[in-house]
C-alpha cells in the first residue's frame, strides 16, 4: 500500500517535541491529533483535535487512541497497559509499548543493556536510600530515580559517602560515575521495513546546575573509527529493542577510548534539533517517516551547526518576555525556534536556537553571543 496523507495520527503528549512534529508532518498534510494534561500546552492552536487529559490514566488515554490509526509519544511517562490493548485491537503503535516500557524505567533500561551485552557502566538497583550505605566503595556514582525523571530532574552525582543524604529515597539505580571526554548522542530511525539510518554523532555540552544540555555541536569533534563505532552500537540498540521509530541513545567517550551508552529514549530529542536547518532531513520528519513505513530520509550535514537550549532566567517565573530576540534576529545564520509557552520559570526550556556556519569555531563564538543576548525574563 502506498502513502496514505489521511491515516489518522494520535500523539501522546503536547509539548515542544510534539510541536515540532506536527510542524513536520504538515508537510506531508497529516491528520494528528494530540492529548496533554496541559490546556495550554505547545501543540494546542497546532492541531483541530487537541484533548486535555492525563497521559497516564488508562481509560483516557485508550479513548483518546481508539480515534486514530497511528498512535506515537512524545514523552514516556504514558501508560502502556492502554497502549498495549490498543495494538491488541489492530491500532498501530510506535514505538512499541513494549518498548516505552523497557526505557521508562532506567533500571530495566540498564537491565536490558547488561542482557544484550550494550556496552555501559556498572550499575546497583537499589530501593530506598538506607541502601546507599552498603555501597560507600562504589562511589563517586550517579543516583537516578528510577522513573518520572527529565530534563535534569532525579539525578544526583554522589561523590563520597559524605554525599550520601543528598541521594533519593525511592527506587534508583546507582550508576558508577564515568570519567568520560566527551558525551555524544547518536540519532537512530527503524521503519517497520528494518531499514535504519543513523544521524552523524554530536557533542553535548551540559549546564552544570540545571544539568540540561546547554550547547550542541555538530558534527562532534571525534574520529572516524568513533564515529563508526558510535553508529554501530545506536543500531544495536534500536535492533535489539526491535523498535520502530526514532531511538537518541546518548554515549559517553572514557578516557580509554570505550564508548558506553548512559541512556537511551525512545522519540524525538533535544540532541536533534540542529536536524532542522543543519542536516537534509530533520529528526521530526524521520520520526514521521519511520513510523509510517517510508523510506528513511538523507541524514547528512549540510552545515556545521551549534544548538542552544533557551532556558528561563533564574528568579524569573510569570509571563514570558524575550528580552534582546530583535538583535539575536538580526544575526546572519541563526535560526530561532520559541515553544509557545506561555509562563516562564527558572530553568525552563522555552525554545531553542540553532546557529550555522562553515567555522566551527566562529559558530561557537556566534553562539555564545546569543546565549548572553537572549534573555528570557517574567
């Protein structure tokens, strides 16, 4: 059967990733419709079928895809039983929710590297706190909550048993702190065909507070042997998942040369908005692409590029109020992207910038210009 502009397309989640995915799919002419807790979510004035509902209640959300042929996320925290039922009665659902459910939770996200022989760093399941003591050798270590942590939220790097207070009482898992070069992240899209493409790996480089990628490059300044080896193992991942989709497996760079995948999340990613300007097919038309059976597009790079995420100024939280956006305007390359949030707090990510240019490090110097430009106040 050929491409069927009409097939109706249900997405969990309204925020920015969704935002962008249906700027994508009206390209294409797509029929999405979209479900958010949020009445004044990203996606809401983007779509005709906008729903407020809570993404991890069964009923609502299998009301919501019983409308839809093609029901896809934007964010994990959904609730797979629901989804599971629908695939049952014939709904498509990518990526699996088999799937979600192996990376929503980072236990059984590490579980599951360890099973397949992923290379990644050693690890503890732990289930409260008090636990944290039987593990003092271990450190330093990153605590990560277990499920419901983004954006930075439920991390904590544990560095002596001094720390140890600092850590989560809840279940977690203790990951052995890598003492890396560098953290690459390797997009990689799978057709329900089995064809896969990798995006060329990028740089990350990540706020040290808010612990949220502050600038992107691309292309990540790694060799060839790298960069071949971090393709390979994004595709293992995504095959040994058998997902269909698109797969962000972020990686650290050891100082022995190894590479080791810290996470892996099943859509749409932060580490791939530079695809929009910087490379022939952006991450949210290969999502489209991929999960409608299409031929995976062009990843290459048509320019060096860096990404900034605009976060909310500190001791800001109201109305947002984008302060110096005429002159970052105004600057030859650079390619601004606002989320339609309304209210602003600190930290929060309210869109995104990409740069371009031929000179790595001239886009560098550029970029940082506009994150000092930039402001985004109350």
């Amino acid at each position: 059967m050929g491409f069927d502009p009409n097939i109706k397309i249900g997405v969990l989640g309204g925020g920015q990733l969704g935002r962008m995915m249906i700027q994508s799919g009206i390209d294409f002419n797509l029929n999405i419709g979209v479900l958010d807790p949020d009445p004044n979510a990203p996606c809401k004035n983007l779509v005709g079928n906008f729903q407020v509902g809570s993404l991890t209640d069964f009923d609502t959300v299998y009301q919501f895809g019983q409308q839809f042929d093609l029901i896809t996320i934007e964010i994990e925290n959904v609730n797979t039983e629901a989804l599971k039922k629908l695939q049952e009665e014939g709904k498509k659902v990518y990526p699996q929710p088999e799937v979600i459910e192996i990376i929503k939770d980072k236990g059984v996200q590490k579980e599951f590297y360890k099973n397949n022989s992923i290379p990644t760093s050693e690890y503890f399941l732990l289930e409260n706190k008090e636990q944290l003591k039987e593990h003092i050798d271990f450190l330093p270590a990153v605590h990560k909550l277990r499920t419901e942590g983004y954006d930075g939220r439920g991390v904590k790097v544990l560095k002596s048993k001094e720390n140890i207070s600092e850590g989560f009482d809840a279940s977690a898992v203790l990951e052995k702190y890598v003492d890396y070069t560098k953290e690459i992240s390797v997009l990689v899209a799978r057709n329900a065909n089995g064809e896969t493409k990798t995006y060329p790996a990028v740089e990350l480089e990540f706020h040290p507070e808010a612990n949220l990628v502050e600038f992107l490059f691309s292309p990540a300044s790694i060799d060839t042997e790298t960069e071949i080896k971090a393709s390979k193992i994004a595709i293992e991942v995504i095959e040994k998942l058998d997902m269909i989709g698109l797969l962000a497996v972020e990686m650290f760079l050891t100082k022995d040369g190894d590479i080791l995948v810290n996470e892996s999340a099943p859509r749409t990613h932060n580490s791939g908005h530079h695809t929009i300007e910087a490379n022939v097919t952006s991450q949210f038309e290969q999502h489209l692409r991929a999960i409608l059976n299409l031929p995976l597009g062009d990843t290459s790079i048509i320019s060096n590029a860096v990404m900034i995420n605009l976060l909310g100024a500190e001791g800001h939280t109201g109305n947002a109020k984008y302060e110096g956006a005429e002159i970052v305007m105004s600057l030859d390359e650079v390619h601004l992207h606002l989320y339609g949030k309304k209210t602003t707090k600190p930290f929060r990510k309210m869109g995104h910038a990409t740069i371009l240019g031929k000179e790595m490090e001239k886009v560098k110097s550029k970029a940082k210009l506009v994150k000092s430009t930039l402001i985004i106040k109350a």
